[in-house]
C-alpha cells in the first residue's frame, strides 16, 4: 500500500510570497489533515477534511491560509502572502475507519517550508 | 484544555537500559492516546496507542501505562537500541477521526 505523498518536499520562498503544497492520500482513506509542525515542537492542526468536505478549520489562519481538496482526494494547502513565523513543516495525513485500529494518521514526510 | 504536557524534552539511555516518556492532559473528554515516532526528514508514524479502558498496553518492548484518575500516561521502551533514536510524540485525541492534539516531543537518544 503506497504511503501519503507530498509535493515538494522543500521550499525557500521571500516573506510575502506565496506558496502552495500538495498531498496525495492513501487510496480510499476519505479523512485528509493538513498540520503545521514548527521545528522543535509537535505538529498543529490546521485542518481536517472529510471527503472533500472541511470538518475542522479552527486553527487555520484563514487571512493568509487556504485548503481544499477537490474531487475528496488530492488536496492542496496555500499560504499567501507567507511571513516569517510560517517556517515550518507541513505535513499532511490521512485515515481510514475501515482500518481496525482506531483513528489511526498516517502521515507523510511533509514539506519543509523556509520563509527568509 | 486541549492541552498535552510532555517530559522530558530530551532523554539520553545507554542501551539496553529503559527509556521512559510521560504525558498528561486536562481534557476529560480525550478518549484516543496515541505515541507517534519521528526520525529527521520524515513524518511521524504511529507506535502504540492505548484507549482509557485500560490501564496498560504492551506491544514488543514498547509499553504504554494509563492513569486515568491522574490523567497521565507514559510509554517505557524495554531493551532501548540505538536503532530506538528518535523523536517521540504523545497525542491524544477526543473521538475517532478528530484531531490530534501533540505534546511537545521528547528527543530520545540511544548510546551503544
């Protein structure tokens, strides 16, 4: 079974710029999280998709950041105009209720984002 | 409340010894407890999770213990190895498919 993918998996952008990420989930996994994870502490929910529906968006900077997931499969995560602070790693995960372990993430390598 | 506190930042153990992690949380309602390990330039993957019917999980050399009353839980690794170096996240979470809410991370080193 393939794992989630991310594209890219690094980026240096000017602080202002924008900047777009984008993850593939496992096959059949109808539950995608994007997370925010800055260096030297764990990772943040920024949101949780349910098929191609937003189920939790309460931390998501929503003036700068943008997220959606066409068709409830790929999705895309976009930050514009990007600052400082948002040099991170955003990861983005999936999960599946038809596994037997409970609400087990999968996650992906993430993308390393520096803002200079 | 939504909260996870976890100790140490860091942990060095000399292998073989017993490397232990712990948690706490303030939201009751959290009923998923999850550990997740990390090694650098990679997502984290899931270790053992426990649910709060019960007080202990073991799986291989990884053992999670559950104090529900305190609203504590902790993972032992057993035989740590250096292979075992890595970064280590408690999570907890409050239904199936909510988030996840992490601690800090603890960086377990691992000396042959």
């Amino acid at each position: 079974e393939a794992g989630v993918a991310q594209s890219p998996r690094y980026k240096i952008i000017e602080k202002r710029q924008s900047v777009a990420f984008w993850c593939n989930p496992i096959s059949g996994h109808a539950t995608l999280y994007w997370y925010q994870q800055i260096l030297g502490q764990g990772p943040k929910l920024l949101i949780q998709f349910q098929n191609n529906g937003v189920v939790d968006d309460s931390q998501l900077p929503k003036d700068r950041f943008s997220a959606e997931r066409l068709k409830g499969v790929d999705s895309t995560l976009k930050i514009q105009p990007a600052k400082l602070e948002d040099s991170a790693v955003y990861l983005c995960a999936s999960s599946s209720f038809r596994k037997k372990l409970y609400n087990e993430q999968f996650f992906g390598p993430g993308t390393r984002l520096t803002v200079l | 409340q939504q909260q996870v506190k976890q100790s140490p930042q860091s942990l060095i153990v000399q292998k073989g010894g017993i490397s232990i992690i712990n948690c706490a949380y303030e939201n009751t309602a959290f009923d998923y407890f999850p550990w997740y390990q990390q090694f650098p330039g990679k997502g984290p993957a899931l270790l053992i999770a426990i649910r709060p019917d019960v007080s202990e999980k073991k799986e291989g050399r990884f053992t999670i213990s559950f104090n529900k009353s305190a609203k504590q839980f902790s993972l032992h690794i057993m035989d740590s190895q250096p292979g075992d170096s890595a970064t280590y996240f408690c999570a907890a979470s409050r239904a199936s498919g909510s988030r996840l809410t992490f601690g800090e991370g603890t960086q377990l080193t691992v000396n042959p």
